[in-house]
C-alpha cells in the first residue's frame, strides 16, 4: 500500500509540475526532467530529461544546469561532455551554486573540460566552501 500510495503522490506531482512546466515555470521545468530522469510519476525517460533540463537551463535555473553538468560530466543517459557539463557547472557556479562551483573546480583542477589551471581551481574549492 505504501508503494501505491507513494507512487500516487508522485504522479499528481508530476501532474502538478507538468502544468507549471507548460506555463514557463522554470523550477517545475528542473522537477519534471528530475521524473522523467528516475521515473518517478512517470516512465523513465532520459530524453524528455534532457529537454526539460535544457529548458529550464535557458532560464538560468542553476539547478537544472547543475543537473545537466552532472549526467555530462559522468555520461549518465547522454554522450559524455565535459567541454558542455563544464560550461553548465560555470553558469550555475555565476549564481552561487555550491555544487557546481565545486565540480567545476574539479574541472580546472584536472583540466577536464577546461584547461587545468590549479591556481583557478583552489579559487572556486575556496569559493564552494565559503557557500
């Protein structure tokens, strides 16, 4: 029963975001590709992620970028890029998303996606941390 129920839960909620998804609603863009990435309220599905994500990413949601720098940089469901998922960590990084300040830190720091540069590396853990 509690499967059931939850599985109720998620689906009004993907219902929910859906809705706002549709109008423009840049947060509920992030949520939907979050369901459709782990097929939560719907069947798992990593392209309608990726669209959802992008599209929230355009509004400058640091969230969704960060979720896009994330299966980028590892290549979960998509080619991996770290040239992109660096990019997608530094926009997000702009607006003082911790996560991403430290993932593209680890970029610099290892020159993935970026040209290794430890000095700029050290910068961003310091700016991370201080988050």
């Amino acid at each position: 029963k509690d499967t059931e129920e939850a599985q109720t839960k998620e689906r009004k909620a993907f219902d929910f975001w859906q809705k706002a998804a549709d109008k423009g609603h840049a947060e509920s863009m992030n949520n939907l590709a979050v369901s459709y990435f782990h097929g939560r309220g719907v069947q798992k599905n990593v392209q309608l992620a990726m669209k959802w994500w992008t599209a929230s990413a355009d509004l400058e949601f640091a969230e969704a970028q960060h979720n896009m720098g994330v299966c980028l940089f590892n290549g979960r469901g998509v080619a991996q890029d770290h040239t992109f998922a660096a990019a997608m960590f530094a926009r997000a990084a702009e607006q003082q998303h911790p996560d991403s300040t430290h993932m593209l830190a680890a970029c610099f720091q290892n020159g993935m996606g970026v040209p290794r540069d430890k000095a700029k590396a050290l910068e961003l853990y310091r700016r991370a941390a201080a988050m």
